[in-house]
C-alpha cells in the first residue's frame, strides 16, 4: 500500500451523533452521503475527492452507491474505488460502504431486475470497482415483480454468508413486500439492516403507507434518500435556477417542476426556517431526523460548503407541535416531484 495522501481529521467524531439502525447493533451517522450524482468522469476528481474527504472528516462513516450511480454507469463506484485506495485505505474498518443492484445498468438481461444473477453478478462486479473484499451492506435496489421475493432475497443472503457484504437492505420495497422480506431474512439468519426509502418534507410516503411503523415492528432501519427533495428544499430555487445547479443539469430533476405553486410553498417553508434562526436546508434535514426510525438522513453535495451548512441542523432547537403543522400546511406532498 503506497503512502495515503490524506490524513482524516483527528476531530472526526465530535461532530455528529450516531443512530442505531433499527434493532441490529450498528450505529450510523444522523448524515450519510451518496455518490448518485455529479461523481463520475464528467466532473473533476480532485473536486469529487475533496468532498468525500470533506465528508469523512467531518464525521460521515457512511458512503453510499450503486452500480448504476454516474453516470456511465459504474462511474462513481470506480471514482470511490480510487479514494479509498489512495487515501482511505488504512481506514477500511471506519467506513460503512453500501452498493446497490438491480436497477437497470446496461442491455443484457442479466444488468437489470432482480434475480439472483443479476444481483450477485452485479455484487462482484461492485466490489472490483470498489477495491474491496466486501461491502458493508448490499441492497436490492428496487422491487422486482417478475423474479420470486425468494429468489431475491436467497441472493442477498448469500452475499452475506459468502462475506461479500456484511448485513442485507432493500430499497424502494413497499410495505407489503418489504415485510415480506424482513420475515424471510429474519429466518435465514439474516435480519433486514435497512430500508432505503425516499423520504421528504414534499414526499410523506413512508410515513403515509405505514413504513416508518413496519420498520420499528420489525426492528430495521431507515435511511432516507433525498431528504432534501435533491436540492428544492433548500433556498437554491426561490428566485432562479442558479448555473450548474442539478435542475440545470440532471435527468432526473426536471426545471419544470420548479413553478409557481412549488415557489410559493418553499417560499412559506423558507420563512419559517428563518423565523427559527436556521435555512430550509437545515429545517428539512431536522425534520426527517425528528422520526426516531428514521437513522440517517442520505444526502447529496455538489460542494464542501454545502455539507458544512447542512451537518449544523441538528445544532437548534427541536420542531415544536405548531412548527410542525406549519410544516404540513405548506410542505404539500407531491410539490416538485414526479411522484
Ligand atoms: N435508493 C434509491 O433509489 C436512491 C435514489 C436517489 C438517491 N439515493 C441516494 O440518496 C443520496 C442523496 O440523494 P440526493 O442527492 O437526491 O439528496 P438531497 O440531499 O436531497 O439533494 C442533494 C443536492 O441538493 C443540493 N444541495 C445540497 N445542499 C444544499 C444547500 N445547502 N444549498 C443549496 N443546494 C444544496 C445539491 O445539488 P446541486 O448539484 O444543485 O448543488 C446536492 O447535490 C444519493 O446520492 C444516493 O446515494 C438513492
């Protein structure tokens, strides 16, 4: 192993608190950070490295990807796999990694759905890009309905026993199925870690279909992705689209849905914010965190500055009930998301 460039932050763990996932006996991070966007080959390295660098000192253990995060596919991956060979190597046992699979990543029939091929297949596949001898925890990234659950979940057990991935998660799994699988893998020995739904002030779907109940019964985890509405619920889009923003230039953010409806709701939720001394950013962030099934909030950054801002949200005063209900009146579900 060549000399690492980086040296973490002696600091690291003062800044953040760490939540049990569910009833297993690991601690996550109150932030997580994802990799879907804006770390692949397009971008720069040295900027993409900064952040994650960033992120780590900042307290953030846990790292989240998929195969299909890029783009190309397999893009952010590869970039991570570089990181952790040239600067976080010698800290392989502070890092909680996680890939996905099953969502479609290429033509073959066996780079989309899941079965056991495409998932295991995928798995290795991951752990090449990564250069690592396991992931922390695999996840079938979306439900599948034309492969039987058993096959499903047969294949993330066996990740588990082959020592490929520490625990098994599921994400985008609607309550049904999803306690489905927490029975079937509770009875292979291999509980349910986490569910990885998406979970917003403008999306209440897991706390409207019964999920945030079903994970404290069942004793998994939840950690939720784009607690942030990837970026309109923050004061980013009040006036403009800024240059570069992910509206600008993402597929899966369209500039359509940042409307009038949708200003004047974030505008109302902006002021509250700031009545309460903080940013929307922040307030949103603290408010997915108020539910205690909730362990980690999974967020994005496309700067250092922005993830400084956003780890102080758990720095005010906890919502209170009438706060909360303003919350409600003007964070409407639906608002800017094809739901
Ligand atoms: N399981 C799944 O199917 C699934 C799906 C989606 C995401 N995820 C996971 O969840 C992670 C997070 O998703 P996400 O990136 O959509 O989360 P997000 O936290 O809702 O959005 C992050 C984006 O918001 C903008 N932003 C963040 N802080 C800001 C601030 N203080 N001021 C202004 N803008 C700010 C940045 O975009 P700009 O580029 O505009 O600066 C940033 O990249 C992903 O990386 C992935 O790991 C999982």
């Amino acid at each position: 192993m060549s000399t690492p460039l980086h040296t973490p932050a002696a600091d690291r763990y003062e800044h953040l608190p760490y939540r049990r996932a569910g009833r297993s006996g690991l601690d996550l991070p109150a932030f997580s950070f994802g990799l879907w966007q804006k770390f692949g080959p397009d971008h720069s390295y040295e900027k993409r490295r900064e952040i994650v660098l960033h992120a780590f000192d900042l307290g953030i253990t846990h790292f989240d990807n998929a195969d299909r995060y890029g783009p190309p596919p397999r893009g952010a991956q590869k970039f991570f796999g570089r990181v952790l060979a040239r600067d976080l190597a010698p800290h392989r046992d502070e890092l909680i990694l996680s890939t996905k699979a099953g969502n479609p990543i290429g033509a073959s029939p066996y780079q989309k759905g899941a079965s056991r091929k495409s998932l295991l297949a995928s798995l290795d596949h991951s752990l090449r890009d990564l250069g690592t001898d396991y992931v922390d925890v695999f996840y079938s990234h979306s439900p599948d309905l034309s492969t039987p659950l058993e096959e499903t979940v047969g294949a993330l057990v066996s990740a588990v026993q082959q020592g490929k991935a520490l625990y098994a998660g599921i994400s985008n799994y609607l309550p049904d199925r999803a306690g489905e699988v927490a029975t079937l893998l509770r009875e292979a020995g291999v509980p349910l870690l986490l569910h990885q739904p998406r979970y917003s002030i403008f999306d209440r779907r897991p706390e409207r279909n019964g999920l945030l109940e079903l994970a404290a019964e069942e004793g998994f985890g939840v950690i939720v992705y784009s607690p942030l509405a990837q970026g309109l619920l923050t004061d980013k889009y009040l006036a403009d689209i800024p240059e570069g923003a992910r509206a600008q230039a993402s597929a899966f953010l369209s500039p359509d849905v940042i409307d009038a409806t949708y200003r004047e709701r974030a505008a109302a939720l902006n002021k509250l914010a700031g009545e309460r001394g903080q940013s929307l950013a922040q307030l949103a962030l603290q408010w997915v965190l108020r539910r205690p099934e909730v362990t980690s909030a999974l967020i994005g950054a496309s700067s250092t500055g922005q993830l400084d801002h956003n780890l102080r949200a758990l720095d005010f005063a906890p919502l209170t009930g009438e706060e909360l209900a303003l919350i409600d009146e003007h964070g409407v579900h639906g608002t800017g998301l094809k739901l």
